[in-house]
C-alpha cells in the first residue's frame, strides 16, 4: 500500500490538532478542568497518543485553550473600548462574562485558578485580559458610573464570585438577582434608566450580539477560517 504523501500527512495532522482542541474547548466547557485526557481523545474518535503528539501533556492541552479562548475575550472587550457610553460598555462586558462562564465551566475555573495558575500557563493571555478589562474599568470610573475606589483585581473576584454563585445555586432566576446585586455595588449611584444605566437600551443587547458569536475549533469564531 503507497505511502501518503507528507503534505497529506502534514495537512491530517492540522485537521486532527483543530479537532481535539475544538472537543478539548467543549468538555472543560461542560465539565471544567477534570476531564481525563482519555475521554477528550475518545470524543475526538482519535487516540490517546494522537492528543499526547500534539500535546504532551493536559497543561499544554490547557494552554492552547485558554489562550485562545481570552483572546477571543479581549477582541470582544477592544470592540467595547470605542462604545460612546463607557459605564454601559463595561456593565455589558461584566454581564457577559458572567453568562459565558455559567455556560463555560473552563473559563469560570481559569479565571478563579482552579487546577491551573493560568497567569504561569499563559502569562501573556491573562494579563492582556487584564489590561482591556481595567481600560473599560476605567473608562467608565472617570465617566462617573463606577466606584473609584475598585481595581481590575476587585472586578475580576467579583466575576469569579458570579461564577460560583451560578454554579451552585440551581436556581437561574436567584442567580441573576444576586449577579445585579454586586452590579448595584458596583455602581456610584443606583441606575436611573435600568441595569446598564444607559440613555441607548439597545446598547446593551449589541453588546450580547458583540459576544455570543460561536467560538470555533480553534478558539476562533465559528464563522472564520480554522487555523491548523
């Protein structure tokens, strides 16, 4: 039986590299860092010693993931930073990291550090996700809508606290009562035109729409190309 030619061989291996981190991507989403390795490589259909060529081991596997997934985060957060209101543009993000981590088991332990120390894993990743978070922190502090006496650290204990709260309360209603709570603290002063204290109400679901585009194979919107 000929052999396959090594382009074909090169091009197998992309596809089977983009398969297991977009299946890796899906089971830390539903089920957090725990997934054995085994059970990542039994849903891609490919064998333990593929995932281990690609990614010898669970932590590297990891890093990939988290490091596409915060830069699919922070591209999310640069298209807020242009918002002409900065305290909705911020209580939007906030609000949508909240739901994508009740819905992103990986993200919610990478941000709260369990099973890896992500800011060793992918230093770069974290502290990116960092600076644009503490950009629009600070663009709606100086506009007069958020406290000026919290720093992006205090922000992102809060969102880990939200994560918590929607992973051990069942109840989806007391989950989103108890995340406007901590955005009322938030706050300088409670909100006269709703949760995201904005004369424009569709800026709030743009925001939505800025951050529910598919996240691909890859870690980069299902829409685009899949880089091998």
């Amino acid at each position: 039986m000929p052999e396959k030619p090594a382009r074909s061989l090169r091009a197998d291996a992309a596809r089977n590299r983009a398969r297991v981190l977009d299946v890796a991507y899906r089971a830390f989403a539903e089920q957090g860092l725990s997934v054995p390795i085994d059970e990542i490589a039994r849903r891609a259909g490919v064998g333990a010693g593929t995932v281990y060529r690609h990614f010898p081991t669970k932590r590297e596997l990891y890093q990939a993931v988290v490091e596409a997934r915060f830069t699919w985060l922070i591209e999310r957060a640069e298209l807020l930073l242009g918002a002409e209101d900065p305290g909705a543009a911020f209580f939007a993000y906030f609000s949508a990291l909240v739901t994508e981590g009740a819905t992103d088991k990986g993200l919610a332990d990478a941000l709260a550090g369990l099973g890896f120390d992500v800011e060793q894993l992918a230093p770069g990743a974290e502290r990116r996700f960092k600076e644009v978070l503490g950009r629009l922190l600070s663009r709606a502090q100086d506009a007069g809508v958020v406290r000026p006496d919290i720093d992006v650290a205090d922000v992102k204990t809060l969102l880990v606290g939200c994560h918590t709260m929607n992973r051990h309360r069942d109840d989806p209603d007391a989950a989103r009562r108890l995340t406007a709570v901590i955005r009322d603290g938030l706050r300088t002063r409670r909100p006269a035109l709703g949760i995201f204290d904005s004369g424009d109400p569709s800026f709030a679901e743009r925001a939505d729409e800025i951050l529910a585009d598919g996240f691909g194979a890859d870690g980069v919107d299902s829409s685009g190309p899949v880089s091998p």
